[in-house]
C-alpha cells in the first residue's frame, strides 16, 4: 500500500486516460425518483464528463457486474447420439470507478465466498482478476448504517481508493496496475497536512452517520430468537418479491436453469440469481418445501445476512447500505427488524 | 506507459486444462465440466423408481470419480437440468456407479425415458460421508425409510465386503406399501451370504404381504441393542429419523454415533447456491451426512 495526492485537475486527467483505453463502467443519473430525487446507476461511460463521481447510492450494486443477473456457466452442443459441453470464462478487462467502501467491502465478502470457500467460482474469480477497481468516500445518506457494521471505510479489495480532501484526493494504492498508471499524471506525497486534511475528512463523515443498528453479541441473539413473533411480523408484511436479494450488493444465492435453443441443437446452463424469500427458494422434488412459510423465508434472509454462514466464517455478510430497505415495497428494513429482535431479548 | 488494463485469461490456467477433481475442495478447476458417462443398464424397481448404472466414459475421470458411502453426485440430463443423487452402488467398484432415481419432478421424468447407451453427465463426489472406518469392530444398524434405502445401500456394500470387520448388522426398511420396496431382489443374498439380518415393515399390506404391518419404530422389538458397541445410520423423510433418534438417544447411543443423511433441494452442490442450506448450514458441503448431535443443533433441520 501507497499513499499519494493528486490534485482534482490531474485525477480527471488520469480516469479520463483510463476511460479512453479500456470498457469503463462508472456511476450516472438515469432517472428521478417519485420526490424527484436522482436515481443513480453504475453504466458504461465514454468520458469523465458522463459520470456523477458525488452520487448518493446507486440503486443496484456493483455486484451485478460480477454476478451478472444471468450467466451462461456452460453449452451443450448435440449430434446424433452424443453431445460436446463447452465450458468458458468470460475476461473482458474493464475498469469500475467511483465505487463506495461499503460496495468494496461487499465485494471482499463474496470473495471470500466465492473465491475462498470450497469449489471457487471460476466465472466470479475471472471477472474480479480482471476488473480494474478505483474506489470514492462519499457522505451517507441519512439512512446508511453502515458505520455500525464497520464497513464505512474499505483498506483492500481495490486498485486505488480517493477520498475527497478539498482540492485534492488523498490516494491509496494497492496495486502495482494502479500505480504504473499513476506514472502518467503528477502526484505527489501527502504533506503533513495533507494527513491531517484526510483524519478530519473521516472523522466528518464516521460522525455523520444517523442510523444506527445494534450489532452486539446478534448472532447469538439470532440464535435464540428463532422463534420470535418478530419474524412473523415482518414476514406477514413481506410480499415475496425478492427485491431485496436484487439490490442487495452481497446476496449471491442463486438457481441453475437448462434451456434448449430453438434449433434444437445445442442448451445453454445458466446461473440465475434467485432470493430466498421466492417461494419455491427451499422446495424440493415432490412438493415439500422447507420453508413454506412467509416468516420461515424472511427469517433465513436475515439469518443469512447477520448470523453469517459456514464460508463467510460465521461473519454477518450485510455492509449496511440499506439498498434492500430502500426498495422493499413493503417497508421492511434491517434497522427496525433487528432493533425489534434486540429490544426483545 | 498507457491505461490499459491488462487481461487475465484464467481459460488459460494449467489447473483448467485438466479434468476437474472434485475431491480436491479448494484447488481451482472447470467446476461445472461434467465427467460424461453412459447408461449401461437400466433396472425398474417399482413403478417410480429406477436404477441406473452408469460407466463413465474417459478412464481418468473413472479413476476421479472416487467415492464414499453417504456421498452424492449432480447427474446432468443435458438440455434438461441436473439432479442431486447419493450414490447407491459400492465404494469399491471403480468399474461404474449406481444411481436410484424416483421420479419426482422435470428432469427426473426425462430420465425414466433414457435407455441404455445415452450419454449423461456426472460431477462429484460431493459432501460428507458415513465414518466406515471408525465403526469397525462395532454393531450396525441401518434404519430406512422408503427411497431412503438407496443411501444406504452403499454402506450395506461396505459393511458386506469386510463382513468380518463387523459384530452384527442389521437393516430396518419400513415402507408404506409392500409395492414400494427397493432392491428385493438383494434381499435373500444381504442375508444368506453377508450375514445381515433385515427387518421389513409396511404401513399397508396387500393381500400378499405376510410380513409386519406398522410404523418403523415398531421393529426396534426385533433388535437387542448394544449401546457401547453400535452404530446407527438412519436415512428417511424428517419425521421418521425424529421419532427414530429419539427413541435411539433414549436407549443410550452416543450421539456421535448416529448419522442421519439430510435432503434439500439442490442446485449447485458445491457450495455456493445457498438452495441447500439447514439454518447456517450447507447440506451439500458440511453434509448431507450429519450426527444427531449436529442435527439438533441445525435450526429448521427436522
């Protein structure tokens, strides 16, 4: 890791460089809410211009350029009595810019799931190898409760991460991509001041954080909330959409569909991303679901998210940036949810 | 120095060029490459069950494919879908390999249609497996219920390949009708030449059925059991395997010595889907085989 600045006039200078020469994918309005508020994305950019690098939240996240919604894993091409499978990993190189630290810590989770665990993705491994990742503070909005979570602020998982220090960002560098591309604008080390510019621009923003949820001993509390009436309620409210497993920048469950192409000649196996609070999410052959129940599905959710599974270390996977609170219809959100089932025990 | 970011090709890496071994957990490989394998015989159990052995078709992926008894494997029907199957045939035959399958859903419909010589695709083997080793010198007792006899039939194989390595084995198989038994033309041969002692009954006779009527519980009054000295396997619909341990826990056998073998809905089988999971658990990693001690504290898991 390397510490530099680059004064706002050269960082332009250097993503604009890095937009011309490769697929860039970074942060834009592309509508307005029902208050009239910006609704941002990450989309493919042509120029430094495009961006909105001062964005809120995306809608989605980051994720889906890694976990696309929908993923040919292999095809089967038919003969007369036989077939061939191909398999093949995708590697466009391209870059990411503007991404939030709960966005990268995010991705640091399903690295470990994905990447980390047992059988690693090859199709997750080949996207993230070859994705250049430059990161950005920015200021929460009034509902992010990430800071409780401790993902307000990200130190790997990225090739260069800005925070906003006034006229400068103040740099960090973690690989040597990142720093070879630097050669091509100046920066300089950070002064003194420059340190102390960056220690105050954190402690603004860690202070900002209105939300907060309460994050001690959950995982037991999960435990022995198994079988509280919270889950009922917010089940009863649930909708059984799966929004909240779209957005989410760390839900990566998901269903494997077969389709045979028209021709008849040849199938695709596709990966699909799927939410555990779809019905059929736990149902096996013959009828019998193990999760019949809007509560059951709405409790393994959360479950899952702060309880922690097996691959995650029994860490919570959950980065508090309350996208799925956001878009659920029903007014479901993390903060109520746990505050309730820790009030309770 | 230009921005261009470089590419990375893993399709490229030495590791991907191989056949994958799913045995090796961690180590990068294709890990959707199926092993392709051919029907070499088809036998018709009862009116939803079939048996279908399989010999895969490249001889170091035969070699690969290395198993133990409680494991599973993902059979892919190509253009159709992929099922989650335990291997029901024995640990030892490295020749091919016996799947049970009920018809149940789409792609197992398709498979019942299947004759002998089409070419399927097999990945595995996946999950945790029965200890055979460590019950050595002890008794067994293999508890199943309907289609739950096909897990276990690999553990029968090992246990009547080193019949001598083992005090009495027993088979408890309750079924709700005579029709639906598994394998009955096995049964003259697991007692007459493995020394098992099997134990059959059903929730309905027919009028040729002369054997025991009732649930599965009721057999226990044919077995004297050694808590000290036995081991229990126990594979079957939830609410068989909770009256089953409970009444084994009240007899006085360890927890640690009695396996269950759970069933979820599968799409992966590596770990990854999520569809699988039993409260924090993954069935197709950290199972499908668990003791009852791990069962109990598995939430949602009976």
């Amino acid at each position: 890791m390397i510490n530099k600045v680059i004064t706002k006039g050269e960082f332009e200078k250097f993503i604009s460089g890095i937009i011309d020469a490769n697929e860039t994918i970074g942060p834009k309005q592309v509508d307005t809410d029902r208050d009239g508020k910006p609704v941002y994305q990450f989309r493919q950019v042509k120029s430094f211009g495009e961006m909105d690098l001062d964005y809120t939240i995306t809608y989605s996240s980051v994720k889906n350029f890694f976990l696309p919604f929908r993923e040919e894993l292999s095809r089967f091409d038919f003969s007369e009595k036989d077939w061939d499978q191909t398999v093949e990993y995708r590697v466009n190189p391209r870059a990411i810019i503007g991404v939030r630290p709960c966005d990268i810590n995010a991705l640091n989770i399903l690295d470990k799931v994905l990447i980390g665990g047992a059988y690693p993705s090859p199709y997750y491994l080949a996207r993230r190898r070859n994705t250049f990742l430059v990161g950005m503070d920015h200021e929460p909005l009034e509902d992010c409760f990430c800071e409780s979570l401790g993902q307000d602020t990200v130190h790997r998982g990225f090739n260069l991460f800005c925070e906003d220090i006034g006229d400068k960002y103040y740099l960090t560098i973690m690989s040597s991509k990142a720093f070879r591309f630097l050669e091509n604008v100046k920066v300089t080390d950070p002064t003194k001041e420059d340190d102390i510019k960056f220690h105050e621009r954190r402690k603004r923003l860690r202070d900002m954080f209105k939300t907060k949820v309460e994050m001690t001993g959950l995982q037991s509390v999960m435990d022995i909330e198994f079988k509280s009436p919270v889950w009922k309620k917010w089940g009863d409210k649930c909708l059984n959409c799966g929004s909240c497993a779209m957005v989410c920048p760390t839900c990566y469950c998901y269903g494997i569909e077969e389709n045979i192409d028209v021709g008849l000649k040849s199938s695709r196996k596709e990966r699909v991303q799927y939410s555990c609070n779809l019905v059929d999410f736990a149902e096996v052959a013959g009828g019998h679901n193990f999760r019949p129940l809007k509560e059951d599905r709405l409790k393994y959710r959360y479950y899952h998210h702060y309880r922690g599974f097996a691959q995650n270390g029994d860490e919570p996977i959950c980065v508090g940036c309350n996208r799925c609170g956001r878009a659920c219809l029903a007014g479901i959100n993390p903060k109520d949810v746990i505050n309730e089932l820790q009030l309770e025990s | 120095m230009d921005y261009k970011v470089p590419k990375q090709d893993i399709n490229t890496d030495p590791l991907l060029s191989k056949s994958p071994d799913f045995n090796r957990k961690s180590a990068v490989m294709k890990t959707d490459k199926v092993y392709k394998c051919e029907i070499i015989n088809i036998v018709e159990l009862t009116e939803f069950e079939k048996l279908f052995r399989l010999k895969i078709a490249d001889r170091t992926e035969r070699e690969l494919f290395d198993f133990r008894p409680g494991q599973f494997a993902m059979l892919e029907v190509p253009g159709f879908g992929e099922v989650p199957l335990s291997i029901t045939s024995s640990a030892n035959n490295k020749e091919y390999i016996e799947l049970c399958v009920r018809k149940a859903g789409r792609t197992t419909e398709v498979l019942h249609q299947a004759r002998l010589g089409t070419k399927l695709g097999l990945r595995g083997p996946f999950g945790t497996s029965f200890p055979m080793e460590e019950m050595a010198g002890c008794n067994i007792l293999l508890i199943a219920g309907g289609l739950g006899l096909a897990p276990l039939r690999a553990p029968i194989y090992w246990a009547s390949e080193n019949r001598n390595q083992f005090k009495e084995v027993h088979v408890l198989y309750g079924t709700k009708e005579p029709a639906q038994m598994l394998f009955t033309y096995q049964y003259g041969e697991w007692e007459k030449v493995n020394n098992i002692k099997l134990h059959t009954i059903v929730e309905k006779g027919d009028s040729d059925w002369k054997g025991r009527t009732g649930l599965i519980t009721e057999l226990f009054d044919e077995v004297t059991i050694d808590p000290q000295n036995t081991y229990v396997i126990v594979c079957g619909p939830p609410v068989m395997f909770k009256f089953v341990c409970h009444h084994l826990n009240g007899e006085g056998i360890p927890m640690n010595r009695m396996f269950v073998s759970l069933e979820r809905r599968m799409h992966c089988g590596m770990g990854k889907c999520c569809r699988c999971m039993v409260g924090s658990t993954f069935t197709c990693v950290d199972g499908p085989v668990f003791d009852y001690w791990s069962v109990l504290n598995l939430k949602e898991a009976i």
